[in-house]
C-alpha cells in the first residue's frame, strides 16, 4: 500500500472508531476538536502501523487488513485518539475524561485489550495476538516495545495500592512473552527480553534476558550468558532436573569431596526440552546409611555445574538404602 492510500485508511478507520465508540450526543461537542485530535493520533498511528508491518512476519504486506481487521491495532488506536484527547482538549472541558474513558471500554470490548488512558506508550508501539493484556494507568512504555498476549503491567497489590507511581516503567526496544506479569513501579532498561510466563517484581538492568527456570525468576547480561541455569530436586527414587538442558551430557552422585557414590548411579528416564527425570538405582553391599548430603555433578558439552545438596536427595538414597537392607534380610550387629 503506498502512502497515500495508508493515510487514506487509516483517517478513515480512525473516524470509524470515534463514531463507534461515542455517542449522538457527545460528537458534537467533540467537533471544534476533531480534525487536530484525528492528525496527532495518526502522526503516532503511522508508525505503529510501520512498525507491525516490520517486525509481525504473519503482516507482510497487509497494512489494509491490519488497520481494518486487527483487534490488536484497535486497541492501539482507542489508545492513540486517547492521548490526543487529553493533549488537545482543555482540562475543565466536561468531555476531556470521559471520552477516553470510552475509547479504552470500546478497545476493551472489541479487542480484549485494557490500556488505561493515562499510560504513556512511546513510538513504533505493538501488541500482537493481545488479548488478555492489561496496562495501568501509572505505566511507562518506551518506543519499539513489543507485547505478545495476557501480558500484564499492573499494580502489586489488588485493593490497596497508593495513589502515585505503582506500575512499571519500560524502557526502549523491549520485548515481553505471553502471560508475563510486570507488577509495581519497577523500572526495566533498554533491550530487554522477557520470556513468556514471567512474573517480574524488581529492576531489569539494560541488555538482560529473564526466563523461567523451575518458576524462578533469572536475568542475566550478556557477559552472563555462559552460566547455565538448573534446578534439582529428588522424590521416590527419581531425581527431577528443570531448566537449560540442551547441552546437559551427564549427571553424576557426588559425596562431600565430590567424588562419585559407587553405589548409585543414574538411569535416564524422560526427557523434554527443559525437564528431564532420572532414575536412582542402588547397586551398593555395604548398606549403611548416608550421613554427608550428596550432590550433583552436571556435566554440559562445555562446562561442568555442581548443584549443591539438591532437596530431598539424600533423603531419597536412605530411603533406598533401607529398602535395600529390607529386602536381603541385612541385620548390623553394633
């Protein structure tokens, strides 16, 4: 679509909207102001428009269908004409609060999309498959910021929350994964990468990626990149990993000076891309019980991790220590 025709249609799906969404009553009193508030919203609706076209592969050369179909550049839009609204016209004009109001219950209705008209969003703004999200009204968002759906920037409380500051601050070229919660006036840098599922209740420094690992928040920089996350935990004779195992080779039993327990050894069990289950067989004669905590030694493809006394292991090796004594009729004379 060259130029021409996207101003064309966005002006006339902008018009679309404010017809839509206000009443017989209050277009009227809205006309001293309508052309200037249509203009400002499109000089910012151009670019968020860009912006899908560029960064959403499903929107390739569809600029027409997603100013005229996408529920998502809806709510974008009631957000746009919601800020020129509150620009342009005057404080004491007895529309300057409701008609954004209205804007933000029509993109919410259409759209499943909740943007508080007060939240200042920067340039080349995208949500995409968006419904679900929610932005508060304290919230800052950076230019070329990118949301995917049920993405959450809310307030940590529920019915208590202060007036003031209470919803985060974004900063620029940040991406946020599907059903990420961002809760309280957090600030997040430039360049950040939220995984999907995320909840986030502290400062993201710039340039840093956070993930789930076993539901525990982890950001890291670049330069900590090289560490691997995983966590560990043992329960009726398996051992559970969760967390960066792509490059995981082998997991061994160590005892206290971290050498291996002859006695046990790990049997692979199930495998998915960030969970693994291992089974622990006792092949020991002696049968006495462990005192030391055990450990796990990872080895990965380029580096070796020890997790340290993982929980409920050793409380698992006893189990099978005593079972074992059971089973072969063992009886220890002091």
């Amino acid at each position: 679509m060259n130029n021409h025709a996207r101003h064309k249609a966005l002006a006339d799906r902008i018009s679309d909207v404010m017809l839509s969404a206000f009443s017989a009553d209050e277009l009227p009193l809205l006309m001293d102001f309508y052309q200037p508030v249509c203009e400002r919203a499109a000089l910012y609706l151009v670019q968020d428009l860009d912006a899908y076209v560029s960064r959403d592969p499903a929107s390739t050369n569809q600029d027409y269908v997603i100013v005229n179909c996408s529920t998502s550049f809806l709510a974008i839009i009631c957000h746009r004409l919601s800020q020129s609204i509150l620009y342009l016209l005057p404080v004491d004009h007895r529309l300057a609060v409701v008609l954004p109001q209205r804007l933000c219950a029509f993109a919410k209705k259409n759209s499943g999309i909740e943007i508080h008209p007060l939240a200042k969003i920067g340039r080349r703004f995208v949500i995409d498959h968006g419904c679900g999200t929610v932005i508060g009204e304290t919230s800052v968002i950076g230019d070329d910021c990118y949301l995917l759906s049920n993405v959450i920037l809310g307030a940590r409380g529920i019915a208590t929350n202060n007036s003031g500051k209470r919803h985060p601050t974004i900063g620029n070229n940040v991406e946020i994964g599907c059903g990420s919660r961002l809760l309280g006036p957090i600030t997040v840098g430039d360049n950040v990468f939220i995984a999907p599922s995320c909840v986030v209740t502290e400062d993201l420094q710039n340039n840093c990626r956070v993930s789930i690992v076993n539901q525990l928040q982890v950001s890291r920089t670049d330069k900590q990149s090289a560490r691997i996350n995983v966590a560990a935990y043992a329960k009726q004779e398996c051992l559970f990993l969760a967390g960066e195992l792509d490059e995981l080779i082998k997991v061994v039993l160590v005892n206290e000076n971290y050498e291996p327990y002859t006695e046990f050894r790990l049997h692979r069990y199930r495998w998915q891309a960030n969970q693994a289950e291992y089974l622990i067989v006792y092949e020991g004669m002696q049968a006495t019980e462990l005192a030391a905590p055990m450990h796990l030694l990872l080895m990965f493809r380029h580096q070796e991790q020890i997790l340290i006394n993982p929980q409920g292991l050793r409380f698992v090796a006893n189990q099978m220590i005593k079972t074992y004594k059971t089973n072969n009729n063992i009886v220890e004379v002091a």
